[in-house]
C-alpha cells in the first residue's frame, strides 16, 4: 500500500472511531433529552385512548404530564452535568439548596430549621423534603428540561434516527429502499461526531445558578457555616472548662490544702509542716504544666511567634512516626488562616498515628497563587473515608468557613493523601 493510500486508511478508521463515540454520546443525549417528551407522547396516547369524546377524561394525561416532567426535571439535570463533565471537562454548578444542621434540643427534640421532630430520622426526612420542595432550582430545572427537549434532544436523536432509516431501507424489497439505506447510513456517519455537541452550550446558558440563586446558595452556606462554627466553640468552651475543672482547678484545691495543713503544723510538727510544702510545691508545678499544656492547645506559641511551618514541625517531633516536613517560601498567612490549616494537620497526624497504621507522613505546605495549600500523606493501609460526625468530616467544615476545600484520597492499601487549601491574599 502506498503512502498515501495509509493516510487515507488512517483518517477513514479515525473518523469512523469518532463516528462510533459520537453515535454513543449521541444516543445518550437523546434518551435524556427526550424523557420528557416520552412521557408526553404516552399522556396522548392514553388520553386518545381513554377519551371517547369525554373532555374530562383527559385530566388524568394532563396530571400525567406535569407531574412526569417535574419528577424527570432534577434527574435529568443532574445526568446531563454528569455527562458535560466528563466528556468536556466544564463543571456546571448544581446550586441546589443545603440542608442545614439537624440539633438536638434539651428537651430531647429535633430542631431542622423549620420544626421540631420526636427522632432524628423524622427531622431529616421533613427538612429533606421543605428544603427541596422551596428550592428555586426547581424551576431552572424544569426550563432546563423544556429547552433540552426542543434543542439538543432533538437535534442528537439524528443518528440514531438514521440507522433505524438505514436498517429499514436494507431490509425492505422495495427497489428504492437500498438507496433510502444507504442515505441514512450516509446521515448517520456524517452527524454522529456533532449531533451531541449542542448539549454543552445548551447546559452552560440555561442550567448553571443564577446570580440570585448563587447569591442565595452563598447565605445558606454561609449560615450552616455559622452556626456549626457556633456550636464547635462552644464544644470548646466546654471542653476548656472541664480540662480546667477536673486538672489544675483540683490541683490548685489540692495546693491550698497542703498550704493550711503546714500552717497548722509549723509549730507542733515542722517535718510534717515541710512534706506538706514540698506536696504544695509538686501540686503547684503539676499545675502550672496542665495550664500550659491547655494554653498550647487552645494557640500554641511557636505558632504565633514563629508561623505555620516551625508549628509543624515541632508538632512533627511528638508525633511517633518518621515525619518529613516540606514548606516553600512566601509571606506569613492572617492568624485564622495558620490556625486552621495547624490544627487540620495535626488532626491528620492523629489520624495517621490510630486508624492509618503508618510509618512515614510527608507533610507539604505551600502557596499555589491565591491559595495557601497543606498536603499530608502517609504510607498506611488507606480506606480512609469521610462519615458523617466524624473528624474529616468536622475538619471540612472548618475549612469550608473560610472557604477552604478539602480532597481525600485513600485507596485500600494505600497511601492516603489528603489536601487542605484556603483562600489567602
């Protein structure tokens, strides 16, 4: 075979390779697009047949209709994002309203934001179903929805349309039914790769949030943010308080009594007098310690004096593992900033140290842009995962009020690599 003759193979068997995806994407785009419109098509079918000159008879199709092309309208939404994504790399936002904390009151209720359930389980259900029932997405995805069956559901159906053409051309006996085969298969091969690539425009204009629904999505963020950070400092405070009462408070009681016993004891027993001294001293330097140990808790000093890196890696040298600790240059970040990113490794460190049975951690930090950035990896077992009420869970919700994200990966058997980014100046 000449030279040529090779170039024109390869670009045949490369377009028909991009003819094949393209048949596929397009059968795809076509059965979500045109879900609405199937169950329009049945409605009709059912009114003719039940309506026998009775006008009434066509409520039921007609209730058929509304209700089928709301239920479709969010899955659908959410298939064609799905789709756009992987196949163009362009993440739409959902913008779909968050369900706010479910908290327990004193009374044994559940409070969800809009009334009080007996269980947990009940809370859940009926916030699920207030918040999704006023989301105003609701009405973007049912526009959505009609724009997708009178545009790209349409317009992607043209392949497959034409092999059913080409099949029935094939196989009918007729003498002009081969060339009806032969143009449909013709339609097919030359429409396959485009026919899908109108669902991308089309989901970019009419299905990413408005500015209003984003600016709303924003504030109910921004709230469940608020009041998770309310309740985790007021865990805090009490846990403050009960290290307080149950060590140095104790401690310090403890300090006092051994004081007036060596009063009492001074002129009668001085050696009594002064093992009860040398007890009040122990105490009192017991003390001291624990409050130390709770203040570098609460902010520990080489943080504040010395910045997110040295905190590291002085937290890195009481950790029981081989810690590398990697930072790149670049200015100090604002003190909430250290904060949060200090504690979330240190989280990750414990976790390393209980659950991942590691022996090695590589801790990263780094300014990326606008983005401060703390990756830890350890070389454990992995299958770590993010449940509800646990520590990666409550760590991303620290992180997310300062708008901060999150991404865990941790195969079974390893190595998981989890990464903390915040927003800096």
């Amino acid at each position: 075979m000449t030279q040529g003759g090779a170039a024109v193979t390869e670009r045949l068997c490369g377009w028909l390779r991009r003819a094949g995806v393209g048949f596929a994407r397009a059968c795809l785009v076509a059965v979500t697009g045109l879900a609405a419109p199937a169950v329009w098509a049945l409605a009709v079918a059912l009114g003719i047949r039940w309506g026998a000159g009775d006008p009434w008879s066509w409520l039921a199709p007609l209730l058929m209709v509304n209700i089928g092309t709301y239920a479709l309208s969010r899955p659908v939404s959410r298939v064609v994002r799905h789709l756009v994504a992987r196949w163009t790399g362009t993440v739409i936002p959902a913008g779909y309203r968050e369900a706010g904390p479910v908290t327990r009151m004193p009374d044994g209720r559940w409070w969800n934001g809009f009334g009080y359930e007996l269980t947990r389980r009940d809370a859940l259900l009926d916030q699920r179903r207030r918040v999704r029932a006023r989301d105003p997405a609701n009405a973007r995805d049912l526009r959505f929805t009609l724009i997708l069956a009178c545009t790209a559901g349409p317009v992607a159906a043209v392949p497959g349309a034409a092999v059913a053409a080409a099949a029935l051309g094939f196989a009918r006996p007729e003498p002009f039914a081969p060339l009806l085969g032969a143009l449909g298969l013709a339609v097919a091969l030359a429409s396959a790769p485009y026919a899908w690539r109108l669902l991308a425009p089309v989901a970019g204009r009419f299905l990413g949030p408005s500015a209003a629904m984003a600016l709303e999505g924003r504030v109910a963020e921004l709230t469940v943010h608020r009041a998770d950070a309310t309740a985790t400092q007021a865990a805090e405070v009490r846990r403050i308080e009960r290290d307080l009462h149950d060590g140095a408070q104790a401690r310090l009681v403890g300090v006092g009594l051994s004081v007036a016993t060596a009063r009492k004891l001074m002129e009668t027993d001085p050696d009594r007098a002064r093992a009860a001294m040398r007890d009040a001293q122990e105490q009192a330097s017991a003390s001291l310690a624990e409050l130390r140990t709770l203040v570098r808790g609460i902010n520990p000093p080489v943080l504040t004096e010395r910045g997110l890196a040295d905190a590291v890696r002085a937290l890195a040298l009481d950790v029981p593992l081989e810690v590398e600790v990697t930072a790149g240059p670049g200015p100090r970040l604002e003190p909430p900033l250290e904060s949060a990113l200090y504690f979330g490794v240190a989280e990750l460190l414990a976790n390393a140290v209980k659950h991942a049975r590691a022996g090695r951690v590589r801790i990263t930090l780094a300014r990326t842009g606008t983005l401060a950035v703390a990756e830890v990896v350890d070389d454990g077992g992995g299958g770590a995962t993010e449940r509800e009420g646990g520590g990666l869970a409550g760590l991303r919700r620290r992180l997310a009020v300062f708008d901060g994200t999150l991404e865990i990966s941790s195969p079974p058997g390893g190595p998981t690599r989890v990464g903390m980014a915040v927003p800096c100046a």
